[in-house]
C-alpha cells in the first residue's frame, strides 16, 4: 500500500532504504508511516541528497553547492537532524558553555553611516556620546561584582578620536583591573585605526596587544560579499580588509570570534559564500573560537525588510553547523531570538549559550531587548537536558 496518493511502494522502498532515515527512526523493515512524514522528508530520497546525507554523518566537508541543495530540499527537520548529529560528534559530552560579560560601547558616533544600525549618531547630532573613563571603570568594576570575566569592547568609526585615545584606554583599563579579559575592536575598528594612523594592520594591532587587547570580536562581518556590503554599509571596511584582520590577528596569535547578520537583502547563495570565506580562513589560520550567526533586527533602521521568523534562524544556524566543520563552537543568540528559541538551537547545532550580556545596547536600539540572569540561562540549559558550565573567551572551562 502506497504511502500517499501520489507515491508507489517502489518509491517507499526507496523512502525507507535511505541510510539517513533509517538511522534517524531506528527502521529496519518496510512500515508505513503517516502521509505528513512522507511529505516533510520526503525530498531526501533524491540520489544526490542522500549522498550529502551521507557524507555529513560520515563526518566529511560538504561544498558550497551541497550546502545549497541541503537549504533548499532538505526540511527543517532534516537540518536540525543532521545540525545535531554534527555538534554531539564534537561536543559529546552535552556540555552547553556561557560566559558572563558586559558589552561596553565607548562611543556611538560613527562615520558608518550603516543602513542596518539604530545605534549610532552621526557626528555633530544629538544623542551621541563619547564614554567618560569614570563611567568605564564604573561599568569593569559592576561587571567584576557580578563574577564576569571579559568586556566586549566595541564603538563606532569616531572620526576625530585619535589612535592614541584607544591605545590609553586599553592601558588604563588594564592598569586598574589587571584581571579582566578585553575582548575589543572589530575589524572595521581596526581598519578605521589604520587609517586614522597610517599605520598598517598589523602595527596597529601590535600596539593595541602591548596595551592590553586580548582578543578581537567577529562583529562588522555582516555577509562577507562586496555587493552586499555596499548596499548597506558603504563607508564600512570590505570583506577582504575583514579577513585580513582577521588573518593578521590570528598570525599574531590573537583568538577571534566570527559572526553572520542575515535576513536583509543578500542571497542564501552569499549567505554560504559568507561561509566558506570563514571556513577557508580557518583553514589557513585556525584562530577563531567560535561563529555566530544573528538575524537583521529592522526595527529603527534604514533598511524595511520582513523580520527572520525563528524557522528560518534555526535553519539557518543548523546549516552554520554543518558546513563550518572547522569552527568547533557555534552560539545561540538569544539576545535577538529570546530564551526560547535559543533552547531550540541547543537541538540545532549550537553548543554554546553566548553572554549573559549585563548591558547591551546595539540590538536593543533596534527595539529588540531580551535579558537573562545567570541562574536564568542555567536553567534553559538544564531543561533542554544539558549541563551549563562558565568559560573564558578561547573556551577553557572556569
């Protein structure tokens, strides 16, 4: 008897003998199963899919074309399936890490001009600010009572700050509180030093680490493909001078994160072109920890685009997971997606929980604000069936 109207008990021999399947369900024999089943998955018994299939649970790399035939045919579930698979053979030990931390914004005018960004003030308009060093220190200080470890040190292109002005901050900072990790300056930063400096890349970062830096944040990547880049932030650094930050961090032995904005006007073609940069340069180099891919948040913002909906997250992270075979660690992003969904990426690839973000600014002016205790993110862990522990940036566990 045929599963659905439309199909024939040759194509559901052909349903059931696909490795994929028959590993996910434990089948071992021809049964029938109901036709919403059949219909959800039943893409995956095209040839060629069952060969990706096969190869992601083999542990082998998948290409940029088999990346997209898996967002195209494979189902939600497919994706989750597999996402899974992927983080459980490098992360067996169902262990979900978070680190406490606080993202300090030491100014808010830009140069930028992004067409995605609530947060910044151009020079010279009301509302932009330039952060005292007695409201720095008052922020480390608070960060520290609450046992954080780390602050994320981020800012806009500040177009009359001198190089000098980032270099004493760190000093200063480091001076004071010894002990705290700074996590600090995305590429487009560091570009924006060089250029105010002349200095080169590499100078640059060589002062910022003598001063105190200990690592670089993934932000200002957006989607590493040039068209889209100058559609929505034209004045920001090119996807080349990202990765070469990048590449120049990690040869100086600095670790880096890596992150994704998507959902506004780029492709799921450079959505995967985004990827394989990644994954190319952590080839090369091995320096980045961890990725994290984020949704756009429109609201506020130049850009009047239809907001990720958390299906379309989920896939999207579960992908992440599958193609970055290099980058061990893939985080949830609950601060844009909110406690619950980020419980459900734990099923789709993510192994790590992010920050407990005691202050955070950016996506908020975006009208987007979700906020988790300790004990909070500790339990959405548990509950999803895993065991929270605290880490430092590179992922030694505290």
């Amino acid at each position: 008897m045929p599963l659905t109207t439309t199909s024939t008990p040759e194509d559901d021999k052909k349903f059931f003998a696909c490795p994929y399947y028959r590993h996910n369900f434990g089948i071992t024999e021809i049964l029938p199963v109901p036709n919403l089943l059949t219909l959800l998955f039943y893409p995956a018994t095209h040839e060629y899919m069952e060969k990706i299939v096969a190869k992601i649970l083999d542990g082998q790399r998948i290409t940029k074309e088999e990346a997209l035939l898996l967002w195209q045919e494979a189902s939600f579930f497919d994706l989750g399936f597999l996402a899974r698979e992927v983080r459980l053979r490098l992360h067996p030990e169902r262990v979900v890490t978070y680190i406490v931390d606080r993202n300090i914004n030491y100014t808010n005018i830009c140069i930028s001009g992004c067409k995605f960004c609530a947060y910044y003030r151009p020079p010279g308009t009301p509302g932009g600010f330039v952060l005292s060093q007695e409201e720095l220190f008052r922020k480390i200080e608070e960060t520290l009572a609450l046992g954080g470890v780390q602050i994320l040190l981020q800012g806009g292109l500040h177009p009359e700050l001198p190089f000098s002005f980032y270099v004493d901050m760190l000093r200063s900072i480091k001076e004071k509180f010894p002990e705290i990790h700074i996590h600090g300056f995305s590429p487009p930063e560091i570009i924006h030093f060089s250029k105010i400096s002349g200095k080169s890349i590499e100078d640059v970062l060589k002062d910022l680490i003598e001063a105190g830096l200990a690592s670089i944040p993934g932000g200002g990547a957006e989607i590493l493909v040039d068209r889209v880049r100058q559609k929505i932030s034209p004045n920001k650094c090119s996807a080349e001078e990202w990765l070469e930050v990048m590449r120049v961090a990690h040869t100086l032995g600095l670790k880096t994160t890596a992150t994704m904005m998507f959902g506004h006007i780029e492709t799921i073609e450079e959505r995967i072109e985004h990827l394989a940069r990644i994954r190319e340069l952590q080839d090369e180099t091995g320096g980045f920890t961890a990725f994290i891919p984020w949704p756009f948040q429109p609201g506020n913002t130049e850009l009047r685009t239809p907001k990720v909906l958390p299906v379309e997250y989920l896939k999207m992270l579960a992908l992440s997971r599958i193609f970055l075979d290099n980058v061990k660690n893939i985080q949830a992003s609950w601060v844009t997606q909110g406690p619950k969904v980020a419980q459900l990426a734990l099923e789709f690839g993510a192994n790590d929980f992010g920050s407990t973000m005691i202050e955070e600014n950016v996506v908020a002016a975006a009208g987007v604000s979700h906020r988790l205790s300790i004990d909070e993110i500790e339990r959405i862990i548990k509950d999803a069936g895993y065991i929270p522990r605290r880490r430092k940036m590179d992922y030694t566990l505290i």
